[in-house]
C-alpha cells in the first residue's frame, strides 16, 4: 500500500497527525512509496527517513510563529521561508537520507519550462534530496523569485500541476481538505459542490474556504494543534475502518504473509465490505483497537506544539500584542516600520554574502580586466605595429660622350605602373626618362608624394652639373607591407608570405622586365652611340677607374659560364669630369 | 420619543402605499419583459445569450457522448402530462434492450445531482446486456423539460415522485430495479416510500440526504467570523450558478475545476471536449432543477428533512443495497444505520475501494458488478415470490394479475405513440 501527501503549506500539520498515527498503529503501510507534493513531500519523507514527529513538528511551528511575528506575515521582507527550511531539514534529516528516500520517496514538481509534472525519486546525496524538496515547496513570489534547480532543471511547487500524485490503485491519499480522500476531515457541511484542483478534490464548504486561507498565512498554533489532532483522528478513522490497526505480534506475522500472498490478496478485496481482519482471534488486536479510540496525537508532538504556543501567547511583548488596539498600531505604523526593516534585511543578506560576494567580485575583477585586454588588443591590432617597408633603388646616369646631342633624340616615354589592386597600399612604378637629359625613374612606393619629392630633389642635385648626361635612371621602389598585414594576427609570418608572394607576382614581375627592358634599351643607345667615336675615351675610363674606388660594382655570370664585372664610379666630386658612370664588360 | 414614534405611524400607510406602487410596477414591468422575451426570434437569442447554450447544443453534445455506447440505444421523450403546472412536460428517456419481452427485471438508472443520463454511459453497455435499461432525465435536469418546482422540501419530493411515477406509467413497466446515484438516490429512495409495489430492489449508489446535520459541531476549530459570513452570502445561491454567471467562460470553468470528471470517462470517450461540454450544456440551462434541490437543503447540503430519520417508513419488504465509494465525502454511517432501522428487512451495504462520489464511473466495473449481482438476486426473489403468490392462495393471485391487467390497460390508454 502506498502514501499520498496532497501538498497543502502550513496545514502540514495536519500530515504529522496522520504520520504520528501511522507509525503508532500501522507501520506496516509505512514500508512502501510515499509520494507527496509541497509540505506533503516534507512529511512522506520525514516519514522515510524516521525522523522524531516531535522534532518536526517543533521545525513547522517555528516557521509558522515566525511567518506570523511581523505585519506583514510571511511577505515581510525579513521572512526567508527558504533558508528556514533548508536549515531545518538539513539539521533534522540522518545523513543517509538520500539512500532512505531512493525509490521510495516520490517528490512531485512542477517543470518551469513547461509546467509538467514530475515524479522525483533518485537523490544523490542529502543536499540533492534537500534541494528537491525545496523545490517541491517552491512558490513564486512567495518563497523567492528564482526558482530552484534540481540537477539544473527549474522546478516549482508540485501543486502546480499534481497535488496528490497517486502512484496506483492502492494508494491512500491523505488531504487536509475536505473532499473526496481517503484520509481526510469531515467538514459538518455537507457539500454536494465538489471541484478538483491539481488532482486533489475538494468540496466546497466554508471549513475549506478557512483552510485554503490558511495554507500560505498560518494560523494561531492552537488552531495548528487542532488541525493535528484531527489528522490523527482521521487517519485513525481510516485504519478502525480499513481494519489494520494489529498488535506488534501479528504484525510481524502478517508482513511475513503478505509478501507471499501480496498480488492475489490485494485484487481480491477491492470490494470490500468493511473487510474481515485476518487474526480477529487475537486477543491483542482487539484489545489494542478499542485502546486505539481514545488514543490522541503522541506526547512529542503534543509537546512541542504546547511549547510554540507557549511561545506566542507567554510574555509581555506577546500579551501585548494579542489586543485589537495595538495590532492595529502595528498596522499603522507599517508604513514607518517597513523601510527600516528593508533596509536592516539588505544589509543583513549583504553580510552573509560577504565572503562569497568577495570571491566573486575577484572573479568578476579578473574577468573584467581580461576582456579589457582582449579589447585592446584588438584595437592595437588596427593600428600599425610596425611599418614594414621594402625598398630598393637603383640608380643610373647615363653619359654622352659626343658632344653632339641631336644624334640622341631619345623618346621620352613615362610608364607608371600601378598596382592598387594587388596591394591595398599604392605601389607606383615610374620610369620617367629625360628630355634632353633623359631620366630614367621607376619606384614602387606606399606614399608616393613625399618620397618622390625627395627623389625629385636629389635628381635635380645630380643634373646641374653634367652636361653630357644623356639619361640619368633612377630605379626604385618601396613596397609598404603594413596594410595587407593590417587584418591577420601573426604579423611575422604575413610579412614572409607577403615577401614570398611578392615575386611569384606576375605584374610584380612586369615592373622589373619593364626596368630591365629600359636599362637594356639604354645600355644599346649608349653603346650604339659610343662605339665608334669614343675610343679615346676608354683611356679616360681606365683611369678614372683605376684611381677611385668603385661605387658600386656588379660581378655576375650570364648564360655562356662569363663573369661580368659592372662598376660605378661616382667621379663628380673628385673631378669635374662630367662622366658619372662607367660600365664594362669583362670577358 | 413619543411624538417620534406618532409620526412614524403617520407615515407608514404612505410608505407602504408607495412600496406596493413600486412592487406592482415592477412587476408589471418583468412580465412585460417577459412576453417580449417569448417573442424574440431563435436566430436572435443566438445573438443575445450570455450563457453559450442551447436545447439544440445540448442534444449534439448528449448524442457525441452517447454514440460511445456499442450497443443500439433508443431516445425519446416521455410525456408526463401537465403534473403541478399548465404546461404538458416530458422527460428525455433512452432505453436499452427494451424491445423483447424477458422476464428479467428492467433496471432504471436515476442520475444525481447537475448531470444526465450522458454520464452511465460506462453502465448502461454492461447492464444491459442481461436486462433493458432504462434511464431518464430527471425534470429539471439535462434535456427534460424544466417546470418550476415548490419552494416546500416535501412538496419538491412528491412533485418529483409524482413525475417519476406518471413516466413509470407511461413507459409500461410493472417492476423495476431502481438504482439512483447521489440525489438520484434520495428521490428514488422518496419515490419507493410512496411506491412500494413498483420496486423489486433499491440501489442507492452514494446517495445524497441521508444523514441529519450533527446539532453539536464536532469542529476542532471555531471558523472565524469573516468565513461564516462568505458563507451566509454564498447561502442563497443556486450551487452551479457560478458556471451561468460565468457566461462564455463557463465551458472552460467545468474543464478547470472538474478535470476529474472528464478524467473517469477518458478510457471509452476519446473525444476530450464531449464529457464537459455534455456537463455544461446540461447545467447552463434554466435551473429549476437545482433550485428544487436548494428547496431540499440546508445549510450547504445537508436536507432538511434527512432520509435517515424516515426510512423506517420504507415497506420492509423493500430491500435496499447501499454502494459508496471508499473516499467519497457522503457519510456512509448512514447505511449501517439503516442496517439497524430495519432489521427485519434487506439492507446490503458495499464499499467499492478507491471510488469516489461517482462510484459508477470511478470504478464502472466493479460497480456493474455488484449492481448485476443484485439485480440477479432481485429476479431471483421475484421468482419465488411469484411462485409462493401462485401456491398459496389461488384467489389473491387473481385479484392481483386482475389489477395488473387494469393498470397495464391503463398505461396503454395514457400511452401516446406519437410522442415516443
């Protein structure tokens, strides 16, 4: 036979009636499941796991005086019905409980989500089962805002969906209101009106409209006691009429019959008329019945209600408080009472906070900073680092040696070599040859104005003075690498690609064959020009090379295994000789 | 003081004068209402109901849930004549394996408080398989015409036994089995005080006013004074009132607060909206019927004139069998009461375990059970009697089978095929 609980707030006292009466006279129904909602939850698991009625009782108790100690009653802020009841069960419940409870005790909630109900009946540990049973007595606005999580999923009170969850055709379900329950009070109405609330149905009747008052504001603990006394005598009622009130003796005897004959017994006698006790022959049985009938709630239980009551009605404060005139002035002076009071729970919840507020403002701290330093960094990362520029120049100057210019009319040709679209930055070949003095000028460049400018000027430095100076080549070319790197984060390695890439380019590549072509074109109009009036000139040539060091030189070899030397010679400043370049092949 | 008090009295026949005025005008004034309201078309009261019901609804709904029944069921209305009233009245009737003659006892079902005969619809299959099966609405109830009944708790009772006894008459049937179920049961248990002869057995499934109100509360608690006046405020209303003030709200109310209800047909209906729109059809109508139940109560339904401290006036040979269920609020003390009261007589009581106040839906096999059983046991008895008339005193079995034949001729007489 299994328990139900309906769930029912501070008429939890009536379930302790009934528990009290059923570990006193038939503690073999208590060997089942025991599922319950809300405070009916409470009680099957206090059923469960033993614990001393007395005790328990004393825990509701306290919670109610205290619910009913301000104004406002449980809705004044320094009412937390949440850690009252954790502390309590955690202090009232053994520490195996959760091996007690698993798969005996059916705790039923309320899915957030969806508002579906769940049958809870595997708990980890004791907390697991504590957390569980929180949930279970979970009414938003009333306990708290959040709900509680069991195992991460929200659940709420259990009355939100099944408030008396029947676990097969053989359980007792036990309801502080009157209705159509097994154990339940019989109200003097006599109510034909019946409705059916989360699947606990309840008759209409004046008693009940008190009650359902009563199950969120507590009343007085006389009124509590009362209600106990009536859960006894109800359940009481129940078991005279059910007949399984036994003497411990048979007791022990039938348990041991009743596993054998468990599933044929038990369909046979659901028509029942008032069914046959099996020992009616004991003497003890019966004598113990008849004792029962004029037993009430046990001494514990009758103790700690006499000592909440104690509580409430000894003392001046309370004397005091029990007159209409100075409820009233409570009432009144709400108004001035109820900020201080808000006041003084904040600071309260701040202090308990504290240590774990600490810890986690450190944590928030730390997380703050980092974030901060990711942000910058990525800021940074948009701005250039580092500028990485590749440039390169050469430059030629080109001589006539006949004085006869007009053989040398050069075309003046300007290639200009433009490769936004490769590179985000600008990369500009110019190759600018001279009028008269012919300029040769190539660059690539990220910048172009300031850095042609410059070469503008040196230019000009170098062109007052020659005035065989038939071309004066200037190759160049800066590649600004910064913006394509802008985007990427390992700089280094881009700046390789980026080297990389730079040759395998094939417009790239135009630009060079376009200086080379140009140099070439020079070097044949230089030659065709030279050759056959300028042999007095190589003895010049010799010596100027003879005398100055080198500007620059070239050694390479070319396709038929020669070494070629190619020298510059900067001769301007040591001699007025207008030659700046010479260039020989050596085979 | 004294000159007060004179001109008080010098007053009153005016104010008295002016009172009656208002009295008659108003009056005038509702009847005046009332004539236009006869006069409003059908296709407007479409348009200006409240309550989202009708005749016509009721009758769709009533037949959804009863084309759930396997077996062919037979509908008509019963004319029961004029009764109290000016009006002819009938009342809804469906009959079940009535065609052929058995010697079986019939069993007619009672149904109880705010419902019909939609809700044996998990009994009547069974039932009838062994017996016909009849089983009406109630006057006042579900489809059967609505006439205002006495505000007089005795005077209800004999207008509802007078009509059962005109239908019993119209119907044709001699000897019945009659199981009725909450109120259903006080009035079946009315209608056999007065009609001894026509009841082979008494059910009383949970029946309603039987025990008398306990004078000395045995209250644990004194409820606070704020409870007792809700509930003196409360006092004069019809109990299902809410559901018709409710308006278009009030199919929504019965599928909140009676779940349960729906719950119990849920294995044979598989269309969830049948059972409560059949509930609330049934009871957003003109509620005479509960007001004629309100006559029979007090204080928040105990009645007032209880059964217990009458039914010693029941024939003895009357034998009655009491079925409540294990949690329902009905106080079945009352049964083993009448265990004692009647001692020389037959009184069987039988608790189905975890049934509630609808046993019969609750646990419908169980119930068809035991409800076959004693109908059994009813043809049985009926047998022998018949047998034992037969032997003992040729004469008396004359004269009586003589009255038999006169009332048979007679129901022929009043019978009107027409309206069946």
């Amino acid at each position: 036979m299994n328990l139900s609980f309906a769930g029912c707030g501070f008429l939890g006292l009536y379930h302790v009636g009934v528990a009290s009466c059923f570990r006193e006279y038939a503690p073999q129904v208590l060997v089942d499941k025991i599922a319950g909602a809300s405070a009916g939850s409470l009680a099957a698991c206090c059923l469960i796991c033993n614990v001393p009625l007395g005790e328990s009782t004393t825990d509701i108790l306290k919670i109610a005086v205290r619910a009913r100690a301000r104004a406002l009653g449980p809705f004044h802020p320094g009412f937390d019905i949440n850690t009252i009841l954790h502390d309590g069960l955690v202090n009232m419940f053994p520490e195996d409980a959760h091996l007690r409870s698993n798969g005996r005790l059916h705790v039923s909630v309320t899915r957030v989500s969806d508002g579906e109900n769940v049958l809870l009946t595997q708990f980890d540990s004791k907390e697991d089962l504590i957390q569980a049973l929180l949930c279970s007595c979970f009414i938003p606005f009333y306990t708290g805002i959040l709900p509680p999580k069991f195992h991460g999923v929200a659940y709420m009170d259990g009355g939100f969906s099944d408030n008396l969850p029947i676990l097969d055709e053989n359980t007792i379900t036990v309801s502080p209101f009157s209705g159509e329950s097994d154990i339940c009070p019989q109200d003097s109405s006599f109510s034909i009106m019946q409705i059916s609330l989360a699947n606990t149905k309840i008759a209409i009747t004046p008693s009940n409209l008190y009650r359902f008052t009563r199950i969120l504001f507590p009343p007085h603990p006389e009124i509590l006691s009362k209600m106990c006394q009536q859960g006894f005598d109800d359940a009481l009622k129940f078991l005279q009429r059910h007949n399984l009130i036994s003497c411990m003796r048979c007791l022990e005897v039938q348990s041991s019959f009743t596993v054998a004959e468990a599933d044929s017994s038990t369909e046979n006698d659901s028509i029942e008329n008032e069914p046959e006790h099996a020992y009616d022959g004991c003497i003890d049985c019966r004598y113990r019945k008849q004792m029962a009938l004029v037993d009430s709630v046990p001494e514990s239980v009758v103790k700690a209600i006499e000592n909440a009551s104690d509580q409430v009605n000894k003392g001046v404060i309370n004397w005091l408080f029990r007159h209409r005139p100075v409820k009233l002035l409570s009432l009144l002076s709400l108004p001035y009472v109820l900020p201080v009071d808000i006041v003084i729970v904040i600071f309260c919840k701040l202090w308990q906070l504290m240590p774990t507020l600490q810890k986690e403002l450190q944590k928030n701290l730390t997380k703050v900073l980092n974030t901060l330093n990711l942000v910058i960094n990525r800021l940074n990362s948009k701005r250039h680092m580092y500028s990485a520029k590749f440039s390169c120049q050469l430059a030629v100057t080109e001589y006539d040696y006949n004085r006869d210019e007009d053989t040398l009319a050069y075309p003046t040709c300007q290639r200009s070599l433009k490769y936004d679209e490769i590179f985000s930055s600008k990369l500009v070949s110019d190759l600018e040859l001279g009028r008269v003095k012919r300029k040769s000028y190539a660059g690539l460049q990220g910048d172009p104005s300031p850095i042609k400018h410059q070469r503008r000027r040196s230019i000009e430095t170098d062109m007052y003075i020659p005035e065989r100076v038939i071309s004066t080549m200037n190759l160049g070319f800066t590649v600004n690498l910064e913006s394509t790197i802008e985007t990427s984060k390992n700089k280094q390695q881009d700046v390789m690609d980026v080297l990389k890439s730079f040759g395998r380019d094939h417009s790239e590549l135009n630009a060079i064959d376009i200086t080379n072509k140009a140099l070439s074109w020079d070097l044949s109009k230089y030659q065709g020009s030279i050759d056959p009036q300028n042999a007095d000139n190589f003895e010049c040539i010799l010596e100027t090379t003879s005398k100055h060091e080198a500007l620059m030189a070239f050694y390479y070899m070319d396709e038929k295994m020669q070494v070629k030397v190619t020298e510059i010679f900067n001769i301007c400043d040591s001699t007025d000789k207008p030659v700046n370049e010479y260039d020989s092949v050596w085979k | 003081m004294g000159n007060r008090s004179k001109q008080a009295d010098n007053f009153r026949p005016a104010s008295e004068a002016t009172e009656g005025w208002v009295v008659s005008i108003a009056g005038l004034v509702v009847n005046v209402f009332m004539i236009l309201w006869k006069f409003v078309p059908d296709w407007m009261m479409g348009w200006i109901r409240w309550c989202p019901t009708s005749v016509e609804e009721l009758e769709t709904s009533e037949m959804k849930v009863l084309s759930f029944i396997s077996r062919k069921c037979h509908g008509q209305f019963v004319n029961v004549g004029k009764l109290w009233t000016l009006e002819d009245h009938r009342m809804w009737t469906i009959k079940l394996n009535a065609d052929q003659r058995s010697d079986r006892l019939p069993v007619v079902l009672l149904h109880g408080f705010g419902s019909g005969v939609g809700l044996w619809l998990l009994n009547i299959d069974s039932l009838s398989s062994f017996r016909p099966v009849y089983a009406f609405d109630m006057l006042g109830f579900a489809r059967s015409s609505r006439p205002t009944f006495s505000t007089e708790p005795f005077e209800v009772e004999r207008q509802f036994v007078e009509s059962i006894e005109v239908w019993r008459n119209r119907v044709g049937l001699n000897r019945m089995v009659l199981l009725g179920h909450s109120l259903g049961g006080y009035i079946a248990t009315s209608y056999a005080m007065a009609h001894p002869d026509r009841i082979a057995h008494l059910i009383l499934a949970d029946p309603w006013g039987f025990p008398e109100r306990p004078i000395t509360t045995s209250h644990h608690y004194e409820l606070p004074m704020w409870v007792k006046l809700v509930a003196t405020m409360l006092r004069p209303f019809n109990p299902l009132a809410a559901l018709r003030v409710a308006g278009p709200w009030g199919p929504q109310l019965v599928d909140k607060f009676r779940p349960d209800l729906c719950q119990k047909f849920n294995p044979v209906v598989q269309d969830k909206e049948a059972i409560p729109s059949y509930i609330y059809h049934c009871n957003a109508q003109k509620p005479t019927g509960e007001e004629a139940f309100m006559a029979l109560t007090a204080h928040f339904g105990w009645a007032k004139h209880p059964m217990i401290s009458r039914i010693h006036q029941l024939r003895e040979d009357v034998p009655i069998t009491f079925i409540y269920g294990s949690r329902s609020w009905v106080d079945r003390q009352t049964g083993f009461q009448t265990k004692f009261v009647r001692l020389n007589s037959y009184v069987d009581v039988q608790v189905v375990q975890g049934a509630g106040h609808h046993v019969y839906a609750d646990r419908p096999e169980l119930f068809n059970a035991l409800v076959q059983k004693v109908c059994e046991r009813a043809d049985i008895v009926e047998n022998r009697s018949k047998q034992e008339i037969e032997t003992t005193s040729v004469q008396k079995q004359e004269t009586s089978v003589e009255k038999d034949s006169s009332d048979s001729i007679d129901i022929d007489s009043h019978f009107d095929p027409q309206l069946l």
